[in-house]
C-alpha cells in the first residue's frame, strides 16, 4: 500500500509538471477555451494529456533496460536529473508562450479534432522527453523494487494530473476570460519554472548529501 501512494502522488506530481509549461498548446487551449467554450479547450487539454502519457510510457520503457544501472549510479543520475530541470526552468522563465502558435483553421471544431490536435500539437514537441526524464530522475519513478502494479498506479497518476491541470486551466479561464491576457500565461511560466526550478535545486542538494555520505 505505501508504494502505490508513492506511485500515485509522485504520478500526479510528473503529470502536472510536464502538462504545466504554457507553450503553443496552452496557448491552443486557452484560444479554444476563450472563443468556443470551456469544453473545446479542455477536450484539447485531453488531448496534451494522452500525448505526455505516451511520452512518460516512451521514456518508462526506455529507462527499464538500464534499470540496474540507474539504482547503482543514483545520486549522479539524480543530479543530471536535476541540471536538466534547471535548464528547463530558465528555458520557462524566458521564453514567450505565444512562440509556434499556428491559428487553427476549423472555425467550429468536434470533440474529436479539438482531441487530435491538441495531441498533435504536443507530440510534435520529442523535447518534453528531457523534462520528463528529468522528472523520473528527481521522483525516483522507476525502482527495482517495484512491481507492474505500482507501475500501472504510477502511470495512471501521471494521467490524473495532466487531466486536471487542463481541468484546472480551462476552469480558471472560463471564470477570467475578460481579463486574461498573453501577459498571464507569461505569469504562469514564469511560477511554473520556479516551482521546477525549486525542485531541480533540492534535487542537486539531495544528490550531493548522499554523494558524501
């Protein structure tokens, strides 16, 4: 029981970091939220989801064939974990959230097409896989010690917390749609990669304590 509450919150944890960054599909998302409705932006949203669980699922498999080296070298992969989040806080912190945005061209799109581009959107992006291995990196998400189960809690975490961040997104929308501007997901960047910056940092400390240890 406690390494399926590991699993899940550590899941939830990854899910809404790798959703979180407002790059051009939260820029879609929102676009949709703001001039067809809350629901167009969040089946977008769902669409990011299932496209960053497919990344996690890519890199989960990857990183299982050197598992063993993973447990034996583990502070310094938690440390090359956690210079990849620093690179991709900084990376938040100055980048313009509008940048790639393409406007959509359907003027009334399905529930399915706000799906399919939102996950087009996203897995166009193969960069993610360095957030998310970072984030496996610092969450110690894969261990010898667990089993598919946990695994399976684990990944379905990681779904939750994307869905809901999207939930979230869309909700905060819909209520400000009056108010909110390109000068508030610049905000939202900006906290998102200093939360991922204030991770990467107890990251580096926690690896460099166990190196001397």
């Amino acid at each position: 029981m406690e390494y399926l509450l590991y699993m899940l919150w550590r899941g939830l944890a990854v899910g809404v970091l790798v959703s979180a960054p407002m790059g051009p599909v939260g820029m879609l998302c929102i676009q949709r939220a703001l001039h067809r409705g809350r629901r167009a932006g969040l089946y977008t949203g769902v669409g990011a989801a299932i496209s960053d669980l497919l990344y996690c699922l890519i890199t989960g498999f990857g990183l299982s064939f050197i598992e063993d080296f993973l447990k034996q070298n583990e502070s310094i992969i938690t440390l090359v974990g956690s210079a990849v989040l620093i690179a991709f806080g900084v990376y938040l912190l100055r980048s313009n959230p509008s940048k790639g945005l393409r406007t959509p061209q359907e003027s009334r799109g399905s529930i399915y097409k706000n799906i399919l581009t939102g996950f087009l959107f996203t897995v166009s992006n193969p960069l993610i896989l360095f957030l998310i291995i970072g984030l496996f990196a610092r969450f110690n998400f894969l261990a010898p010690e667990l089993q598919y189960y946990h695994y399976l809690v684990g990944y379905a975490g990681i779904l939750a917390g994307a869905l809901a961040w999207w939930w979230l997104v869309t909700a905060f929308v819909d209520k400000v749609r009056t108010h909110f501007n390109l000068r508030s997901m610049w905000l939202v960047n900006r906290i998102i990669g200093g939360i991922i910056l204030c991770f990467a940092l107890a990251g580096i400390v926690t690896g460099i304590r166990d190196m001397v240890q």
